[in-house]
C-alpha cells in the first residue's frame, strides 16, 4: 500500500484542511505514514500570516528533497495558504523541485494529479467531491472535532493576506455542516470547534431556512446565531466553541447565545489594537469604545465567562502612546490570555502598499513582551478564583498517571487519573492555581 506523509503548518482551519487531505488520500486506498522517509507522497499544508511561517516551508521541501535522491519517483507536494495567494507563480518559482503546488480549494483534483504522476500509487477507484469541503476528515483524534463553516474573508484587513490566500468570504450549506457534526459525535466526539475567518459572519443560503427548527429563536434575525441553536440540538455532542469571531458583526443575538447549554465558558475575540487610528489603518471596522462596550455586554449576558484575543504590535507607524493605548484596553477588558504578534509585512496586501513598516524590530519585541508581562499578571491573578471551584475538563492525554485538558474556560488541567479518563469530560476541583495550569482532583 502506497503512503503519504503530510506537515501542517498554521491555523486550526490548516489543521482542519490536512484531515480532510488525510480522509481523501485514505479513501483512494492510500495510508498514513509515520515519518516522512517512509512515505510515497509528501504534503505540506502552509500558512501565509507571517514570513517565518512561510520561510518554514522552504526548510521542508529541502529536506524532502534530499529524499528524493535515495527514492527518486517521491512526490512533494505544497498546499494551503501560500500556492493559494500565489496569483502570478513567482512563489512556484521558487520551488523548483516540488511536483504539485496547489490552493486547498483544488484537492478534489489531488487523486487525479498524483496519478499522472505516478500510475501506479493507487487504484484509479474514486468519486470527485467536487467542493472540497465535502471530503469527510481523517480525524486525529475522537474527543474534539474542527468543523469549518466558511472559508476565506471579505474584510480586506490592510495586514492579512487571508481574502488573498483562501478568496472571498464562502459559507457551507447547513446540511453538510449539521451531517458532518452528527457523523463526528456517532464517533465518539464530545466537542466541536466550529472554524472560519469570520465565524460570526456566517450567513445561510435561502434554501438553508427551511431545515432549521420551527422553535429556533434566532431564525431570520441572526444565521450564526441560529446555527449556533441547531448545533445544541445534536443529541451526544456535549461542548461547542468556535473561532474566530469579528467584533463588528456581534450583535445582540450572538451575546444572548453565548448563555446556550453547550456553549463552553470560553469566548475568543480578537481586538488588534486598542487605538483608534491604528484600527483605522488596518481597516478594522470598530472603534475601541465599541470593542470595550461590546465586552461589558458578553460580560453581562454571561458574568464568569473567560475571553481572549489577539493583538498585533508594531503595526505601521505605531507610536508609544498608541501601544499604550492597547495596554490600557487590555486592561480594561481584563482579558484571561492574548495571543499577540509582532506585525510582519505581507507582501500583496494594503498595509504593504500603501505603509511603511518602520517600526524597529527591537521596539516590536519590547512591545511584544509588554503585553506578555501584563498578560501573566492578569492570568495569573484571574486563575486566582478557581482555587477551590470545580471545573469541567475534557480529558486529552494521560502520563504517568497525571491526566490533563481544558476545562471549560480554555484553562489547561492537570490532576491524577488513568488512561481510560481519556475523551471523558470530569468533574475538577482545583487546588492550586498557576499561571498556565490549573491542578486539582476528580470528585
């Protein structure tokens, strides 16, 4: 039996993409391969946010090449973010010795090409999907499960290649969305991650209205939020999160469904910065009163509830009192983590048209650990008040008798069990508190 071997770099939608390219080459009679020298076919799944992410890939290929001349019919093969914002092959240009640089959109031509390569990988015995998207995944694991509704952005931030690398904004039918969570939960998954680029923003098709609940609530004042609804229905599925969401679509019906059942304690909303005339320059459409005010909101709907975000320092032109200005809305909205970034031009996007990137990169790294510091100040302080408190944790991996995984609240959990705890959600009482990890004891 032929086998593949695939890398996955980035987000969890790239994640995502790999077991559906998984669940694709398993189903033409293809299997995984542990390592990449044992393998017939390379993959490598990438990610535009940053140039390091993308320098990465140039380390693999090399790698895999060297591979090549032990093992000369091996093909490699580059997919995702980068051949997908390549729109005039210069970045195919520079990979001379892969054999398929394709965008995610066009695995369902992936058997096809392979087999013009190499005839005899795999019997020619597959259906073409079509739409990618309709590939069932080779999950990972069977406790959580990513689910992707919509791909690909229409916002135009001036600092994300995203609308370039996936297109525009495109939302699934409600019914491959709803049979694909079924199919997921009747394996045993406990939680869903519902993914897209604009989560929040996803819209139904016309036809889509009439397989939703009559009961359902929020049908024809807010799709993300009805959607939302219909996913509490599946009988079996016992957690749903999902990411990420854009503030300037949250509107009252999706802070009133954060309260639904099977919502975890957990929202992640990313901010970007906390001047205005920064989030002007990267067409974010929300002020930061807007953004504090919409956090006091959620916090109302849902008191105890825990919020992320992302933040980007250094952006074009930043001055001190506009990082400042960041620091005091992260403190404000009291945020349990951040996942910041130091900005890093994109070549093709606006910020690197129409700005100059001319913050220093020494600045960037003292920005970037400003906001580290304040954010171990606060987590530290806000994990605080589970000591004493039980939480409910998923149970992903087993050590030596340690069992750990995420409560509710995203907050990682550590306490004595056996392996049979696995994809089991328990009960946690915490005992001591840290800044990244909770411990305690089943009860």
């Amino acid at each position: 039996m032929s086998k593949y071997f695939i890398t996955t770099l980035g987000c969890q939608m790239n994640k995502n993409d790999s077991e559906r390219i998984g669940g694709l080459l398993s189903n033409v009679g293809m299997d995984a391969a542990d390592k990449a020298d044992e393998a017939d076919v390379l993959l490598i799944n990438t990610c535009s946010v940053r140039q390091s992410a993308e320098d990465r890939v140039f380390g693999f290929v090399k790698n895999w090449q060297e591979l090549c001349e032990h093992k000369p019919e091996l093909i490699i093969c580059v997919t995702g973010c980068m051949p997908g914002r390549d729109k005039d092959g210069k970045l195919r240009k520079k990979f001379p010795g892969v054999d398929l640089f394709f965008p995610i959109d066009e695995l369902n031509l992936l058997p096809k090409r392979l087999l013009s390569l190499n005839s005899d990988l795999f019997s020619n015995n597959f259906d073409d999907p079509g739409d990618y998207l309709r590939v069932n995944p080779l999950r990972s694991n069977n406790i959580s499960a990513s689910i992707t509704i919509q791909t690909g952005c229409d916002n135009f931030c001036t600092y994300c290649a995203v609308p370039y690398a996936r297109g525009r904004e495109r939302n699934r039918p409600v019914r491959d969305i709803l049979a694909e969570i079924k199919l997921a939960v009747a394996s045993g998954i406990k939680e869903v991650v519902l993914l897209g680029q604009v989560v929040n923003n996803f819209r139904f098709k016309i036809s889509d209205l009439r397989l939703l609940h009559k009961n359902n609530p929020y049908k024809r004042k807010d799709d993300f939020a009805a959607l939302l609804w219909e996913v509490n229905q599946i009988d079996g599925l016992e957690r749903i999160h999902w990411t990420a969401a854009d503030p300037q679509y949250f509107d009252d019906e999706q802070v009133e469904a954060l309260k639904l059942p099977k919502q975890i304690n957990y929202l992640h909303l990313p901010v970007q910065s906390g001047d205005n005339e920064v989030l002007r320059k990267m067409n974010r459409k929300y002020t930061r009163e807007y953004y504090i005010d919409l956090i006091k909101k959620i916090r109302i709907a849902r008191s105890n509830i825990a919020i992320g975000t992302d933040l980007i320092v250094g952006f074009c032109g930043e001055t001190d009192e506009q990082f400042n200005n960041t620091l005091d809305l992260y403190r404000q909205c009291d945020f349990d983590i951040a996942y910041q970034a130091k900005y890093s031009e994109r070549v093709g996007t606006a910020a690197a048209k129409a700005f100059k990137d001319d913050v220093p990169r020494a600045i960037k790294k003292q920005r970037w650990q400003a906001v580290q510091d304040l954010m171990e100040e606060i987590t530290y302080r806000k994990n605080q008040k589970y000591s004493g408190q039980i939480v409910s944790v998923l149970v992903d991996k087993c050590e030596k008798n340690i069992c750990s995984g995420n409560s509710s609240e995203m907050k990682l959990v550590q306490f004595p069990g056996a392996s049979d705890l696995i994809g089991q959600i328990v009960p946690v009482k915490i005992d001591w508190a840290d800044t990244w990890v909770l411990r305690g004891k089943v009860v």
